[in-house]
C-alpha cells in the first residue's frame, strides 16, 4: 500500500515540480523579455488542469505516508526528531505555497499587465522554489537529516 502512495506521490512531484520549473526557466524568460503576456496566460490556463489535481494528490498521498510513518499526529510538529522535522518542513512549505498562490490570485493576476509583470514573476519563482524545496525535503526522509 505504501508503495502505490509513493508512486502517486512521486508522479504529482514529477507534474507540479517539473511543470513549476518549465514556466519558471523556459516560459517566465521569454514572457519576461518580450513582454507579451499571452504566453504566459495560456501556460498557466493549461497548467492549471493538470498542476492543481497533482497538487491535491501531493497532499492526501504525503498526508497519508506522514501518518503511516508517525500515527501519532501531535508528534507532527514537536520537531524534536528528523521524521517530526521534515514533517513539519513539508507542512510549512505547503503553508507558503498556499499563501503565494492566494496573493497571486486576488492581488497580483486581476491587476497583471506588461507594466507590472515583475511582481508576478517573484510569485512564480517563489513557488518554483518551494516546489523544488519539496522534493528535497522529501528525498531526507529516506537519508535522514
Ligand atoms: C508539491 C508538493 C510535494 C512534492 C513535490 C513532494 C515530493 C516528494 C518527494 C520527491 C519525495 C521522495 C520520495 C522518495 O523517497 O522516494 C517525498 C517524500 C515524502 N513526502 Fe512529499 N512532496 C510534496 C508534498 C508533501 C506533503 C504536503 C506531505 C505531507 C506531510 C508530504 C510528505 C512526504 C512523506 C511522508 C515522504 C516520505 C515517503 C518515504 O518514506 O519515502 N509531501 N515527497
């Protein structure tokens, strides 16, 4: 059972890490040098249907294998020990990637024009590098810290 967790855990990473570094070092570049927005836009329309469900995914799977790895929930966030840490790593991470998602999308987006692309592309790069952190975080629990 916890091989099929890691194995969707692993495809979502695959989809939201690859797909966050694909806009970030080959989309985010062109859009950012030739200030045409439409590029930009019809990634993030078409990354959207994939990226979010993978998102999801990412969440009940490490959800699930944080619980089969340490049942007892309130030793989640003691971080007095390398699985409690990384845990609590992965939970943060996810706190920061849904803040920078919500401000891009109610505050940044509805006002994005040519003019004001840089702020959007601080978003992108942030949660590239969260998405990235995600999946080193994730290798530790096997190494340990
Ligand atoms: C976009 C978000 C995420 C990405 C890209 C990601 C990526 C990864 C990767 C690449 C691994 C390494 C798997 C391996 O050792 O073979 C991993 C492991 C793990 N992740 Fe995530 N992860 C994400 C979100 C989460 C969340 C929200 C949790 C919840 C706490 C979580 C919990 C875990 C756990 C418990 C493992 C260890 C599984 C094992 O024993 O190998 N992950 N993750």
């Amino acid at each position: 059972m916890f091989n099929y967790l890691l194995i969707l855990h692993l495809l979502g990473a695959a989809i939201w890490t690859g797909g966050h570094l694909i806009l970030a070092l080959v989309v985010l570049p062109k859009v950012l040098s030739s200030r045409n927005l439409d590029a930009l836009l019809q990634f993030e329309q078409q990354f959207e249907k994939i990226g979010m469900p993978a998102l999801g995914i990412q969440i009940i799977t490490g959800l699930w294998m944080a619980y089969r790895i340490l049942p007892d929930m309130s030793a989640w966030f003691t971080f007095d020990n390398d699985i409690s840490i990384l845990i609590g790593m992965k939970l943060i991470l996810l706190l920061m990637t849904a803040m920078v998602a919500i401000h891009a999308r109610f505050w940044v987006i509805p006002k994005l024009s040519a003019d004001n692309l840089n702020g959007f592309a601080v978003n992108i790069l942030l949660v590239t590098l969260f998405a990235v952190s995600f999946v080193v975080v994730g290798t530790l629990f096997r190494t340990g810290l």
